[in-house]
C-alpha cells in the first residue's frame, strides 16, 4: 500500500463549510460513517492518503480547519461529524479578521499562525511521505485571504519541496457579503502566486449558475453551492483515493 499522504487545511468560514462538504463527500465514497469508522472492510485502502487510521480503527482526516472567530469551528464541533475529527486539529481564534485582508494577514492572524504551525507539523510528523497540501480557502474575506496566504507562506518556508494546490473561491460583483471583496481578492492572489503550485479558481458567479440553469435551484444555499465543488474536488483527487490504473501523484 502506497503511503503518500495528503494533508488538508481550511481557512475562514468559506474554507471550513467548503471542507465539511469535501469530507462528507469523501466519507461517502469511501464507506467511512459518521464517526471515522469503516461501514464495511474496503478492499482497497488507498483512501489512508486522506485518512489516518487510529489504534481504535477509526479512521481521522489529515485536515487542519482554522478561523479566527470560534462559530464555525463550533459547528463543526457539534456538528453531525464532530466524531470524525481530532479535536486538536479544530483551531480558533477569539475575534475575527473583520473582512479584512491586512488584519488576517498582519495582526490577528499573526498570532494563531504559531499554533496553526505546530498542529501542521504533528500531522506531518504522523505520516510517512507527505507528498502535498491541498488549502480551501475564500480570498473574499478577511480570514481566508490574509490568513490563508500567511499559512502558505509559511508552507513554502517549511516544506519547500512539497505541492502545494489551492482550492479559492472566488468573490463575484453580482453576489457579495462585503464590499471590499476585490481588494481582499487581489492582495491575496498577489501572494498565491508565489505560494502555490495550483491555484483552482472556483468562480462563485459561475457556480451560481451552475446551480440555476443545470440544477434548477433559483435560489442556492452555501451548503448547495459547497456539494457542487466537493465534486470537483474529489473528482480530481479521486486517483490519489482509489486502486486503479490511473496512479497520479500530486507533483
């Protein structure tokens, strides 16, 4: 069994609720229940690029999920999944990065990068050959874009030989939560240029009407919007999951 692990990060409210989604999405595929354990004995166990197997058999994802402000971590806490997940690897901070880029990047997010980096290196330290990060991330808001990059940044200084592939949501004009969007957007790509291998653009606008004139939803909600790129994301990470004849690494 090929062990080359993959290790997710989700940054910011978009991040983590784009996460939820990618592991519900993942547990399905895979047969894992609810709280990490295997429904029924798979034959093939590639999917332990994803999922770490604890002594108890359960079955933990290799993901660090982070926000600033603690209510999303908390749904994730409480949610239907919360056995699922390690605790530790649930970080928060106390005051959010107010959609705003410079305070995730520079001052709040600053000082949860510390605690971000050690959790990081203990999931890294638990597997055997990391071939790569995957980070859902918003460049919209505050969290996902200033502490996203931060968090990149760092991943480029720590593991300089490792891919790196983003998943961003792009903000779109026609439907924004704030109005700083662009500006959010701009600095943070500025970073990601640098910092990442691959950059998935997911354009909000464009799924929107993804959701509207193929799926005949008029009015998708977040959670709708999250199911149609965890197909997009588990499509592409799908032969790094699955036995077969299509064997790609992320490099």
């Amino acid at each position: 069994m090929p062990t080359r692990e993959v290790i997710s990060i989700s940054v910011g409210q978009a991040g983590i609720q784009l996460g939820n989604a990618v592991w519900e999405q993942y547990s399905c595929e895979h047969n894992i229940q609810n709280d990490g354990t295997l429904s029924s004995e798979g034959k093939d166990m590639y999917f332990t690029t994803f999922y770490e197997e604890t002594s108890g058999g359960q079955f933990v994802p290799r993901q660090i999920a982070v926000d600033l402000e603690p209510t999303v971590v908390d749904d994730v806490r409480t949610g239907p999944r919360a056995q699922m997940f390690h605790p530790e690897f649930l970080l928060n901070g106390k005051e959010d990065a107010a959609n705003n880029f410079a305070r995730g990047h520079y001052t709040v997010g600053k000082e949860i990068l510390d605690q971000v980096n050690d959790r990081l290196r203990k999931l890294v330290d638990n597997s055997q050959n990391v071939q790569g990060f995957i980070i859902n991330h918003a460049v919209g808001g505050g969290t996902g874009s200033g502490l996203g990059a931060l968090i990149l940044e760092r991943i480029a200084v720590d593991y300089r030989k490792k891919s790196k592939i983003g998943f961003e949501i792009y903000p779109a004009p026609n439907i924004s939560t704030c109005i700083v969007e662009p500006y959010n957007a701009m600095l943070s790509t500025h970073w990601l240029l640098d910092h990442t291998g691959v950059s998935v653009v997911l354009d909000n606008e464009a799924i929107y009407s993804i959701c509207q004139k193929q799926l005949d939803t008029d009015r998708p909600s977040y959670l709708e919007l999250n199911q149609v790129i965890a197909k997009v994301i588990s499509s592409m990470t799908a032969s790094l999951r699955f036995d077969g004849e299509l064997n790609v690494d992320l490099g």
